[in-house]
C-alpha cells in the first residue's frame, strides 16, 4: 500500500475546488465534466431499471452515492 502525504495547501486547493464545484451546481452553471451528478429517477432511466434494483445496487456498494437532505444523488462517470 502505498502511503501518501497530504500537506494544509493541499486540503485548502480541494476546498476551493469543492466550493468552486458546489457553488456551480447549485447555481445552474456546472461545466460539463466525466462525471456527473444523477438523481434516482434519473438514474433509473439511465440504467433502464426498477427503483428496487436501484436500491440493490446502492446497497451492495456497485453505485456511489450520497444522501443531500433527503435526496439521493449518484456519481456517474461518462
């Protein structure tokens, strides 16, 4: 395993950059990227599946998700 070192610029260059990702996605301005942010009902068209199948794919890790006041959103790399 290799072990990294992370120095206090670089924890402040990701925040800037975290900021910087979240003030455009909330502001409607978000750069088209590799990846991408999807909600379930977005998600579930995407993949053609039921949101049982969904929540299955969740559970056991295959999806990356995170829960944003009640919302699931899904990282999706394109």
């Amino acid at each position: 395993m290799q072990v990294e070192i992370l120095t206090k610029e670089d924890l402040k260059q990701f925040k800037a950059e975290l900021v910087q990702e979240l003030k455009d996605a909330f502001s409607g301005n978000a750069k088209p990227q590799n990846k991408e942010w999807l909600k379930s009902n977005e998600v579930r068209k995407l993949l053609g599946i039921s949101p049982g199948t969904l929540q299955n794919l969740r559970l056991n890790g295959t999806l990356t998700y995170s829960k944003i006041g009640g919302m699931m959103y899904y990282w999706i790399y394109r």
